[in-house]
C-alpha cells in the first residue's frame, strides 16, 4: 500500500507559466527529495515543473548548506573579516564575498521594506572615518590618483533610546554623501508637520544646516548642534548647544547615543576596527557589509533583554532568526 501523498506544506509553485503560481488555494505540491546542499525539491502536480524551496531566497543556488551560511553570517556581523572566515570555516573567500553581496541586496530589500513611516521624535546623526584601499597619506606619498580609494565616511543617523539604525550612506566628506544620507533618512520617516516636527541632532558638522533645509520643510524640523570645545585638540573641556532651526530643548541636544552607536559599529565589522590588517578594498563591498549589518542590529540583535531595536519601535512582533531573514522573501510572495 502505498503512502498518502503529503500537499499540507507552505511553499507554492514558483513557475511563472503555471496557473497555480504562487498561488496557495487548489495547490498540489509534493516533496521530491533533497538537492546536495541539504535544500528540499519540490515538484507541482498541476506542471510537472521541480524547484527548491530556496528560490527567489538569497540562499538559491548556493553549493553550501543553511547551517553553512549561517556560520558565515554570524562571522560577518562579529568583527570578522572575509579572510578570517575563509580561516575559520575553510570556504573560499570569493565564495564568502560573493555571499556578502547577495545578502546585502536581500538585507536592502528587506530593510526598505520595514523601515517606512518610522514615528517621529529625536534622532541623532554623525560619521565615522574609515578608508578604502589605502589611507590618504599613502595615496598621496604614492602620487597616483584613484577616485575611490583614500579616506571615506560614514554618515549614520540612529533614533533616540531605542537606536534603531535608520539610514547611513558611505562616501568622501563632502555635502553629497550627507545628502544621500539624509534623504534616505527622510524617505524612511513618516511626513514630519508643523504638530509633530522632527528633532535632528549632530555634532558641529556645518552640512547639515545646508542639507536638513534641502529636504524638510524649515518649521517641520527642530536641528539643534552640541559642539565640544576641546583643549590642544583633543581633550573635550566643554560643550556649546546650539539651536539651529525649529525649537528643539536644549537639555535635548545630546549626541552620545549616535557615538555609542558608531563605537559599536566599529567594533562590530572587521573592516571598520581600527589598527588591523582588514579593510575595505572596495567602496561597494563597505556599503554591502553596512547593510547586513543594518538588519542585523535592527531585527536580530538581542540589543536588551529579548527586544531588538525594530521591536521596540514597532516594526515587528518578536527577534528575528537567520532562517526567518533568508527566507523573507518567499514568505511575504505568499500572500
Ligand atoms: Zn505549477
């Protein structure tokens, strides 16, 4: 006797030419074995057609397991760099970079899915140094000239007490890359009005008195400016506020949670730690590791006691696992 074919599982047919695409009422799909990295076949009756259940997932197509990819995730986020993880795990490090890539492009989608209408109150923006290739003393001893290389900032903005990572943008200090970060910032929030305004708050960074006017309405936002005072350059005596637009409190304009952040950041990616032998060697790869670790911090991160960041803002119900992150995609075709 033969056993009763099982159609009770949560996939749908991925062929484009099928009536039943992506469709989950009549479906008739059935199991049909496993692929060599451990990822289910399935096969639909109604056209005959196979396909894995990683399709249309950052995980299609790949040679390593889930578990595998996994690992290599978690590395990524933990101060490791690309080839400290081909040490670690024995993969090739093409291989690990090229998973960096595909999950960053997933990691975006994501992300610019959840972090819309973000609620409105006090957000906090500053950067961080870094460089790509080579620092802008070699660049220059060298004499030759390379666009991309030399010293690159982030610009990262960071929501007040729940520290949710709500935009940054990676480039030279110029008023362009604060721009792209400040428009992305912008394209995540809700509409600020004249009732509910937005408090933005920095360090003495002249760009944003320039860009904060290019894309909110003056009276929408309240930009106030601590400026530390320091004594041969480098011991911080004393800090100035400085209420630039709207009318933000002065107790308010404080920076520490952005500098919390950032000093986060830097510990966290391998390429941002300071004195090693990991760096960026190219602006797109820096931007990729950002991003991963952008939904990372936001949905994973235990960041206090079971809460993440995009929990405590109301972007989600419970933490994120990595599984849930590979395979979001093809949960959210379902419905
Ligand atoms: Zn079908």
């Amino acid at each position: 006797m033969t056993r009763p074919r099982q159609t009770d599982n949560n996939t749908t047919c991925q062929n484009l030419h099928c009536r039943y695409h992506l469709k989950e009422k009549d479906k008739n799909i059935i199991k049909h074995g496993k692929n060599r990295a451990g990822h289910q076949i399935y096969k639909c009756l109604h056209c005959n057609t196979y396909f894995t259940q990683t399709k249309n997932t950052p995980l299609y197509q790949k040679h390593l397991t889930e578990p595998q990819i996994t690992n290599i995730c978690k590395h990524l986020v933990e101060k490791n760099g690309i080839r400290s993880i081909e040490r670690l795990t024995g993969h090739h490090r093409d291989t690990i970079g090229n998973l960096l890539e595909d999950m960053a492009e997933h990691a975006s989608e994501v992300n610019n899915y959840f972090m819309k209408d973000l609620g409105l109150s006090q957000y906090e923006c500053d950067e961080i140094w870094t460089f790509i290739k080579k620092k802008e003393k070699t660049l220059k001893r060298a004499g030759t000239f390379e666009p991309e290389s030399g010293d690159c900032y982030l610009y990262t903005a960071v929501k007040r007490n729940s520290y949710l990572f709500a935009a940054f943008s990676a480039g030279k200090w110029t008023q362009q890359t604060c721009l792209d970060m400040v428009r992305k910032l912008a394209k995540a929030l809700k509409r600020p009005s004249l009732q509910c305004p937005l408090e933005v708050f920095t360090d003495g960074n002249d760009d944003y008195c320039y860009i904060l006017p290019l894309c909110f309405q003056l009276g929408f936002v309240d930009y106030g400016q601590l400026i530390k005072i320091k004594r041969n350059g480098r011991w911080v005596v004393g800090k100035k506020r400085l209420v630039i637009y709207g009318e933000p409190s002065l107790g308010d304009i404080e920076t520490t949670d952005v500098e919390n952040f950032n000093s986060v950041l830097r510990e966290r990616l391998g390429r941002l730690v300071r004195e090693s032998k990991c760096l960026s060697k190219v602006k797109r790869r820096l931007v990729c590791a950002v991003e991963l670790f952008k939904f990372y911090w936001n949905f994973i991160n235990e960041f206090k006691r079971n809460v993440s960041p995009a929990k405590l803002e109301g972007l989600t119900d419970h933490l994120w696992s990595w599984h849930e992150f590979f395979y979001y995609q093809s949960l959210s075709n379902l419905s």
